[in-house]
C-alpha cells in the first residue's frame, strides 16, 4: 500500500494537481512522472478518475502501467 492510498481523497486529488501543475512547467523528472502514477493509481482504486498527461507513458515504467490497466 502506498503512502497515497492512505491520504484523504480531497488531499489527494490536489497534490495530483500540483504535481500535474509542475509537470507543466517544465519541472520534471522521471521520479515525479511515477508519482503520478501512483496518485492516478490510489484515485482509480477509490473510482476517481484522473487524467494522464500526454507524455505519460513515454516516462513511466511498464510495471505502472499494467497495474493502472486493472
């Protein structure tokens, strides 16, 4: 379990939007993009749906992703 499933939804749902936020300008690294994925991951869990950026998949390990597929 990670430290995402454990946060409040509204909690949640914001620092996704600023993590999203710094992804857009320009502050990005590839620790920040799985970030992403493992809010995007505990939000889907929960039946909130959140949007991925673009270049998502371009930076995020398969593994992620196969577990955002379920």
């Amino acid at each position: 379990m990670s430290l995402y499933e454990k946060l409040p939804s509204d909690f949640l749902i914001n620092f996704y939007y600023e993590v999203k936020k710094m992804i857009s300008t320009g502050l990005v690294s590839k620790n920040m993009y799985y970030e992403l994925g493992l809010i995007i991951s505990a939000a889907s869990k929960r039946g909130i749906l959140l949007d991925k950026p673009k270049d998502f998949e371009q930076h995020i390990v398969h593994e992620l992703l196969m577990e955002l597929s379920n």
